[in-house]
C-alpha cells in the first residue's frame, strides 16, 4: 500500500470514528432533552420559574472544571451549555404556556 493510500485508509477510519461519535452525543442530547422535558412538566405543574440561575452557575462551573479537567478549552464548554440551556427554558417556557 503507499503512502497516499494508507493515509486514504487512516482518514476514513478517523472519519469513521467521528461520525460514531457525533452519533452518540446527539443520543445523549435526545436522552438530556427527554429528562429536562420532564423538569418542565413539574415545573409548569407546580408553578415554578423556567429557569434557576444558581443551578446554572454551578453547573457552569462544574462543566468548565470537567472541561479543563479533559484538556477542552472551558470557554467553549460554556458556550456549548449556554446553548442548551437556552433551549431548554425555550421547552420550559412553551409547557408553561400550555404549548
């Protein structure tokens, strides 16, 4: 095999391994939307703000800790939960609503 065809195989392989793994986070996205959605509900029911921004200071901390922790840049980590969070209080705030 040359040169060029082995790193033909390799880049396959590691686009393999990509794929199985934005695979996976989009599972465990579907599986954390599906438990917020739950936190929504019970929310909604008991009259409960959408958002509780001392449990998303923490987890924010918490999640820049685990991120530094895995040699992945904080701040990006803390963009990535922003991002959710703000989707998730989208949910919270249409099943308040009765959406």
């Amino acid at each position: 095999m040359t040169d060029a065809e082995e790193a033909r195989a390799e880049l396959l392989r590691l686009r393999g391994t990509i794929d199985n793994i934005d695979a996976a986070l989009i599972h465990m996205l579907a599986e954390r939307f599906r438990a917020t959605q739950q936190v929504g509900i019970l929310k909604a029911t008991h009259a409960m703000p959408a958002s509780d921004p001392n449990r998303e200071e923490q987890q924010v901390a918490r999640l820049r800790a685990l991120a530094a922790d895995a040699n992945l840049d904080p701040e990006f980590a803390e963009k990535w939960f922003n991002f959710v969070v703000a989707e998730v209080i989208r949910h919270h705030t249409a099943a308040a609503e009765g959406r």
